[in-house]
C-alpha cells in the first residue's frame, strides 16, 4: 500500500470532493419571523437535512470506502520517492493481527538490511528483495520491458508524514485517509520488501489504474514470481485494501513469507 501521494501528484480518488458540501444546506430553516410557523419549519428542515446527510455519507462512502471485500477500488495511494533511510531497528519478524483501518502492522527493515535498486541509490529495499528485483529488471529488459522502481523502503517517519500531513491537506479522515494510504505503522513499505514500479515506456501511467494496462504489469503478472514477488492488493484483496497493480511485494524467502503470510489470517478488512 502503498501509498500516500507524492505531494502535488493527482491521485484518483475522489475522496477530497465531498465535504463542503452540508453548509449551504443550513441556511433556510433559521429565523422565521413568525413563531407558530417554526416548529414545522423545523420538522421540515430537519427532514430535509437528515435526508441530505444521509445522502452525502452515502456518496462519501462509495467515493472513497474499498467497497467491503468485494470490490476494486481505485488506487489507494501513490508513493514518493523514498529517499532518506533512517529507519529504527525492530527485529524483523514481528507478525501480528494487529491491523488500524484494513492496514497490517509490520516492522520497519533495519537500515543495514538495505541495498539500492534505482541508479542513483534512492531507492532501496532490503537485500534479498532488491538482488531479486534487479535480476527481474534485467529480465524484463532482455524482453523490450522497462520495469522502473519508483518507491521501495520508506521509513515509518516518512509514513506517518505522509498519512497525516498529506490527509489533512485533503481534509480527510483517518478513515477516508487509509482507503488510500496506509496508517504509519503499517505500511508494507517499511518493511523493505514493497516496491512501487512503473513503466518506463509510460510514465504517466505510474500509481494509477492504468498502470494494468502497460507492458510493464502484463510482463509482471506473467514473470513476477519467478522471482519472488507479487501483487500485494489485487482486486478484492481480503485486506479491503484499494487495487494496486503497481505495488508489488517480496516474498521470496522465510522472512518475507513470514512477515507477510503469518498475519494473514485476519477478517475482511471493514473499511468504513
Ligand atoms: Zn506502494
């Protein structure tokens, strides 16, 4: 999951739409002049505004709720760059069922774990991961595919920033908030073991949708696993999580099996 927009990177997701709108509904019902007239005025406003409320979470809802297990959802977050690696040292297998919103607690990969994938160092994960995503890279170039890391190990400190700060911006709840990106804590990126990829043929297509449609995701979801990775939230993910095809996980050895399996036993995900 990704997750959580490069700041100023247009997400999909309608989220931020919906919540101006109460206001201009509270106006007409307040000082009638005449007083025998109020108290229906009053039942009336008040009929008038539950039904528009409920139509307004209705809409909130369906814009931004992962439909309850069963449905795609647009996607949830996109990455930035990570970049600095400061990252604290929880032993690397602490697995749980302890999830915030629909999201998995995992810990945070220790700094020395950590090998660059992208060519100018920025983008890191941890060193089984990143040996077997650059042999996929390889391999997809020798196929005409340009597979290009956008987002690896980012830092719970990074998370929180971005789940906070980049909520608020959009004046969203933490619940809206974490149908998009994962609440800091639980993020799969942290681990070390999550990677964002995109196109290199087709930038444009990079934490959207769309990306389903390039060469990079056919070629992913013919080979990926090869090499030990896969798609983390796929359409109807149990977790409840939105559809990312481009967030993609390691796990190709015991720790990252672990890390990612032994939580798994968790209840669909209700996301309000
Ligand atoms: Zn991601």
């Amino acid at each position: 999951m990704n997750k959580a927009g490069v700041p100023g990177k247009p997400q999909n997701s309608s989220a931020a739409s919906g919540d101006d709108i109460p206001v201009a509904l509270r106006d007409a019902p307040e000082a009638a002049p005449k007083v025998y007239l109020q108290p229906l005025v009053l039942v009336i406003g008040g009929v008038v505004g539950f039904v528009l409320l409920a139509g307004i979470s209705g809409f909130l809802f369906f814009a931004t709720a992962p439909k309850n297990t069963a449905n795609s959802q647009p996607t949830p977050a996109s990455s930035a760059p990570a970049s600095n690696a400061e990252s604290s040292n929880s032993v690397n297998t602490q697995n749980n069922n302890d999830t915030v919103l629909g999201h998995l607690a995992y810990s945070e990969a220790p700094e020395s774990e950590l090998a660059a994938v992208s060519a100018d160092g920025r983008i890191k994960m941890r060193k089984a991961a990143a040996e077997k995503f650059q042999a996929m890279v390889q391999a997809a170039r020798s196929a005409g595919v340009i597979l290009v890391p956008i987002s690896g190990f980012r830092s719970v400190k990074e998370q929180e920033q971005l789940f906070f700060a980049v909520g608020a911006q959009r004046n969203q709840t933490p619940a809206q908030r974490a149908a998009l990106s994962a609440p800091p804590g639980h993020s799969e990126h942290h681990t070390g073991y999550a990677t964002d990829i995109g196109d290199g043929a087709t930038p444009a297509t990079n934490l959207q949708p769309d990306f389903e449609k390039t060469k990079a995701y056919q070629w992913l979801e013919a080979n990926a696993a090869r090499f030990g990775f896969e798609m983390s939230f796929p359409k109807d993910n149990p977790q409840g999580v939105s559809y990312e095809p481009w967030h993609w996980r390691f796990v190709g050895d015991r720790d990252s099996l672990e890390m990612f399996y032994k939580a798994r036993n968790l209840k669909p995900a209700k996301i309000p």
